[in-house]
C-alpha cells in the first residue's frame, strides 16, 4: 500500500546532540513537508520542498535542517541549536500543482524527547 | 495575515450530532480541509471542500462553508465514540510570489464523544 513512513516512533536526544528523523513515501509525491506539533497546539512548518534538491524554510526553521536528494526521501536534523525540541513532529507530501486540490497526506509521526 | 481559529473543546452524547466550528482570514483559500487526529498518530484526511462551494457532504460529514464570514463547519452526524479525537481544520493559501503554497493549520478541536 502506498503511504508515507515515518521513524523511529520514539526518539531520545541528548543535550549537544544531533538526531534525524526519517520520512518516506512511495506515493509519486512531488512535495513533502515537515510539521512540528506542541500539545495543545495546532501544526508550524518548520521545512517543506516542491522538488528535489529545492527546500524552503517554513515558520520554525531556526534549529532544524533538511535534505531531498530523493523524491521519497526529505529527513529532518534536530540540531543542537534547537534548545527545545521535544514534541511530536509530523511530516506529509502533496501533489504539487498550482491551484489543484492538494491535501496533505501523513504519516504517524515521530516523538521526540531529551534526555 | 493567515490564521486559522477553532474552539479547544466539545463534548457530545453518543447519537447526537457533533458540529466543529472554524473561522479562518485569508480571502484568498481556495481549497479547506478537515482532518482528524486519534491519539498518538498523524493526521487524516476526512474532507475537504473548494472555496466556490457552499456544502458538501460525505456520508456522515456534512462541510458547510460560508466564504463571505470565513467561516467553515464540519457536522458529524450520529457522532460514535470512535469519533473521539482532534479534528483541525487547515485553509490552502497562494504564495504569489513563487507559486508555491502551504496549508495554514487551526489548534485543533478535542471532540469527546459521551457514552
């Protein structure tokens, strides 16, 4: 089935460390975005990217850093200069076409704390 | 500027019908979306409705969409408690200046479906 996997579920980031966050999808997406989700809040876009080798920083960009050398794959650095990255990120792809219908589809979602 | 605002919290008697309120600023979306969130995973697409469209209806959901108010409701009808859950309404907006575009989020609203 196509769809977009997110990992690991859990993950655990020392202080002064850097840890990545896996995203794939195999369903032909040209875009795919990164969310980071507070609790009790809504979604901020912290990266997102229409084409390969092409990403755009979103709202929360400070702290965090992204790659697309594949179109399946857009993993996200949590660097230590992010000095407060636990919560839940979430990352998505889209069709891209201007002025199409384009809902974003999600994965699961990947939980980050520090230890 | 963009904003999207929902109420945190509704609760309802099992039967009844559930309506999630939204009211977003930017004249501009042309596409709405509702998804639902259960706990612990990503977010799911349950309907979405285009900006020239007053309602829309999908089974149990009904989307009615007031684009002179800005103003967007989702009724689930016969709400069940597997309805229990985060419901976010997000708006599709036009970045003009690289065609590109992004889905600006509510907080979400905490749906609690009563026995």
């Amino acid at each position: 089935d196509g769809g977009i996997t997110q990992s690991p579920k859990y993950l655990f980031r020392k202080e002064g460390q850097n840890v990545t966050l896996s995203c794939e999808q195999n369903l032909n997406h040209d875009a795919m975005y990164w969310y980071r989700q507070d609790p009790g809040q809504g979604l901020r876009l912290i990266y997102y990217s229409q084409i390969v080798n092409d990403f755009q920083k979103g709202d929360i960009a400070e702290g965090y850093s992204v790659s697309r050398e594949k179109k399946e794959s857009f993993p996200l650095t949590v660097t230590s200069a992010q000095k407060n990255p636990t919560a839940f990120y979430l990352c998505a792809s889209s069709i891209f076409h201007t002025g199409a219908n384009q809902p974003q589809h999600f994965g699961d979602g990947t939980r980050l704390s520090i230890l | 500027g963009e904003d999207v605002e929902q109420s945190l919290f509704l609760s309802v008697r099992e039967g009844d019908s559930s309506v999630i309120n939204c009211t977003y600023t930017d004249s501009s979306s042309t596409y709405l979306y509702w998804y639902k969130q259960e706990p612990g995973a990503g977010l799911q697409l349950l309907t979405y409705i285009f900006s020239n469209m007053d309602m829309k209806q999908d089974q149990r959901l009904t989307v009615l969409l007031n684009k002179k108010d800005k103003h967007l409701s989702l009724r689930i009808a016969d709400t069940q408690t597997g309805d229990s859950a985060i419901y976010f309404c997000a708006e599709k907006i036009s970045e003009r200046m690289d065609s590109s575009y992004k889905l600006i989020f509510g907080s979400g609203t905490r749906l609690l479906v009563r026995p």
